[in-house]
C-alpha cells in the first residue's frame, strides 16, 4: 500500500521523506479512524436506536443501558487500527510497532469490557425471566466476569513484553499456592454459588436468618463473594458466600409459600388453680356456644362411665370428673378451629406440657392462614388478649411471679 502511494505521488511529482512519508500516513489513518468512530457512534448508533424501539424495550436495555452496541463498536475500530497499520506503515518503522501494539491492547480492553456487557445482558434476560429471576446466578457471573479479566491480564502483560500468553500461563503454575491463597474467597464463593443453585437452597428474595452473622431478613444480592441481607431495621448484613455452606442459616422461604405462619406460645396456670368442676360452674360454662357440645358429651360419657362402675362419687377420688384445665383446653381447640383467621388445614393443637416452678403450661400450636408479620403478630396478639380475659370463667389463674405491690400488700418492705 505504502508503494502505491508513492507511485501516485511520483505522478503527482510530489516527493516526501521517509519521516514526512510516515506522519502523512499516520495522519490518514487517524482521520480514517475518526471517520470511522463517527460513522459508528453517530449514525450507525442512531440507525440501531430507532429500529431498537419499534420493537421490544427489552433489546434497547441489551444495546445501549449495557453499553454493548458502543463497546462492540469500539473492538472492531481497534481492529480497523490494527488493520490500517499492517497496510499503510513500513513494518521497519517504530510507527508500525507503535500503533499495532496501541490497537492491540485496544483491542483486549474493549473485548473484554463487551464480554462485561454481553454477561450483564445475561444477568438482565434472566432476571426478566419469571423462572430465572430467583435463581442465585449473580456470583456464577461475577465468576465468568472475573475469568475474562485474568485472561485479558494475561494478554495485555505478554503484548507488553511481546511473549507468548502461553509462555505466561506456564509460568502461573510456580505461583498456584500464592494464586489460591490471593483468590481464596472467589473460589469458595464460586463453589458455594454453585452448591446453593443446584441444590435451591436459597434465592433471591428470601427471608434468611442467620444469628452468626446478625442477619435476619430479605436477600437482596448474591453475590461472588458475599450475600447481602436487608434486615427488618433496614440495615444490611454481609455474609461471605462460603459461610452459607459451611455454617447453618434458616430460610423462612417455606413459610411463606405454605400460605400459614405458626403460633406456637403457652400461658402458665397455676397449679392451686385447678380443681374439678362443681355444679354451678358446669351450669355456666355449658350454655357457652362453643362448649355446649363438649359439655354435653363429656358429661354423658362420664355419667355412664361412673354409672357402670357404681363408684361412690361422695369422694372426689372416685369416678371420672370434668377438670376446669381440661375444659379449658377444648374450650381453646373450639375457639381456634371457629377463628377465622387460623388455617384450619394445618396442625392445630392445644395441650397441656410439663409443669414448672412457673406453673403448668397450656400451649396454643397453629397456624394463621395470612405470612404478613404485621397481620400475624395482630392475629396472635388478639388470640391470647382473649385468653387471659376468658380464664377466669373457668376459675383459672395465670402464674404470675410476685410484683413489689403484691409484696407491699403482705406488709413487707421492698425498699431494703
């Protein structure tokens, strides 16, 4: 091409040295490539923008808010550069070494800034995609990402001593102990990454809980090397990726996609509370709409129980009784299976725990058919507003460890 030139010139009866030669021709090319960069970014970009919006917004995202279409355009300008040196410059000339080594390290800038981009449009696809959008892909692209930089590394570091990539990565190999050790935790997160997507142990989106690390709330980001969790006092947790695999977290997940959260709390009776029921008080309880049946059942089948056996029921230890504790609890199991708010397709159960130096325990276990904690606490708060205002018609009394005012009250001074 340089010769072609000269022929024109030498018509033209034009002659320049060899250095005069070789700026002209640096010139072109710069223009050239000027020339180029317009035609790319001004009206090629302009072309593409225009058809990109008659169609899907989604390919307008892809090409231009993730900077592929600009960076692409910038990679194959530097191999126009790289080209335009092979054809117009003398490779005897430091220009020609110049610029080629300038378009080459361009060329692996670019590159890979475009792979960035074409992984950021992954990322951006999956998360459109109602099956992906949960999935934990961020580190396993932030993996690819790190990848494609230790490549270009590599590249631009034998460009600039003009030696093999090849020859590099052999030499990598006397340094694997110190690589391991500098990419420790990438490579832990990598392989967590890997082991929390296929086996689904945790997505984004879900409610984790993770005392260790004082984490408890949404996932927001799972990433290479760290988790992130907002928790429910808006502040974020980062936990290392690897943690999640090698220490135990719970995921609230399952809870809420069950549709019901659990109720499991106990109210403490106390123990010179309980007592078999006398007549007046079995009178009362029985014209309760939700004990009626109860009662009238219960009574029956231990009337008949006592009536076979011809026990003496002048003594309190013979025969079968009604317990007020007992009644209580069916009065409990009736009262929650009526509660429009507790799913009545999941366990629901009322009994009775081991007594304690605080009284005999009555433990409410079910669950309400809403997730919300807001609408759960108010569902569970008004569940046992109702029990302590209830108990005293079954002659129950909640254990209560004594208070300064109760001590006062026995004359005794709680100043000392």
């Amino acid at each position: 091409m340089r010769d072609y030139i000269n022929e024109w010139l030498s018509l033209l009866d034009i002659s320049l040295t060899s250095i005069q030669m070789s700026i002209a021709v640096v010139t072109v090319i710069v223009l050239i490539s000027a020339l180029i960069h317009l035609i790319f970014h001004q009206v090629v970009s302009q072309l593409v923008r225009k058809l990109t919006r008659k169609g899907r917004k989604t390919w307008e995202a892809i090409l231009f808010e993730r900077h592929l279409f600009s960076r692409l355009a910038l990679t194959i300008q530097g191999i126009i550069l790289y080209i335009q040196a092979g054809l117009w410059l003398n490779p005897k000339y430091v220009f020609h070494d110049w610029i080629q080594n300038l378009s080459q390290v361009w060329i692996v800038i670019f590159m890979t800034l475009t792979l960035f981009s074409v992984v950021d449009a992954m990322a951006f696809l999956m998360r459109q995609n109602k099956r992906t959008k949960n999935l934990p892909f961020q580190g396993l692209l932030q993996a690819v990402k790190l990848f494609f930089t230790i490549v270009a590394i590599i590249v631009l570091i034998a460009i600039a001593i003009d030696r093999s990539p090849m020859l590099i990565i052999s030499g990598l190999g006397a340094m694997t102990a110190v690589l391991l050790l500098v990419f420790k935790d990438p490579i832990l997160g990598f392989v967590a990454g890997i082991q929390l997507s296929a086996n689904n142990l945790l997505k984004l989106g879900d409610w984790l809980e993770m005392p260790s690390y004082g984490a408890d709330g949404d996932v927001i980001e799972i990433g290479l090397t760290t988790v992130k969790v907002q928790n429910w006092d808006k502040t974020i947790t980062s936990i290392p990726t690897y943690a999640l695999i090698s220490d135990s977290f719970k995921n609230w997940q399952g809870m809420s996609e069950s549709g019901g959260r659990r109720i499991k709390r106990a109210v403490f009776i106390d123990v010179t509370s309980i007592r078999f029921m006398h007549q007046e008080l079995i009178e009362r309880l029985n014209k309760a709409n939700l004990l009626a049946p109860y009662m009238s059942e219960k009574l029956k089948e231990i009337e008949d129980y006592n009536q076979q056996h011809d026990h003496n029921m002048e003594l309190k230890i013979n025969g079968r009784r009604l317990t007020n504790i007992g009644t209580f609890r069916a009065y409990l199991i009736n009262y929650l299976k009526h509660h429009p708010n507790i799913h009545q397709e999941m366990t629901l159960i009322v009994r009775q725990l081991e007594a304690s130096a605080q009284g005999v325990p009555i433990q409410i276990y079910a669950f309400t058919n809403t997730t919300a904690w807001d609408k759960y606490e108010a569902i569970q708060s008004d569940i046992f507003d109702h029990i302590y205002a209830v108990i005293e018609e079954f002659e129950l009394q909640i254990y209560q460890s004594p208070s300064s005012s109760d001590l006062k009250s026995l004359g005794i001074n709680t100043s000392k």
